[in-house]
C-alpha cells in the first residue's frame, strides 16, 4: 500500500504518504497489534498510534 491516512477521534488527520525510496519497490505498510495501528515507512521507521484515539483508518494503494 502506498498512501495511509488515519482520522482521529478529536478531527485531526495523520497522513502518511507514498514517499518513493531510491532503488526498489517500498513503500507503507501497516499492522494491527492489540491496542495500536503501527505504520512502518520506506525505511522500516515505525510510528505506533493508540487504537482509542483513531477513529477511522483509510488506506490507498499505489495501483487502483
């Protein structure tokens, strides 16, 4: 998936677009684990988000 966009319950949106990385196909991808939505970046960064603060989690791939 390239694009992520998470709508938290107090109106804010975190967005996390597709950002190519030089010499291969990676992108964003994202899990679920107990209690967190956890976005990983091209560069295997990982941002953690707490479930009870996420009110709706929009995801966009690179190829429709």
């Amino acid at each position: 998936m390239a694009s992520i966009k998470i709508k938290m319950k107090d109106g804010t949106v975190k967005d996390f677009p597709h950002t190519p990385r030089p010499g291969g196909s990676y992108t964003k991808t994202i899990k679920y684990v107990p209690g967190f939505v956890v976005i990983t970046d091209e560069y295997y960064r990982e941002t953690a988000i707490p479930t009870d603060l996420i009110e709706e989690v929009i995801t966009i791939p690179d190829r429709y």
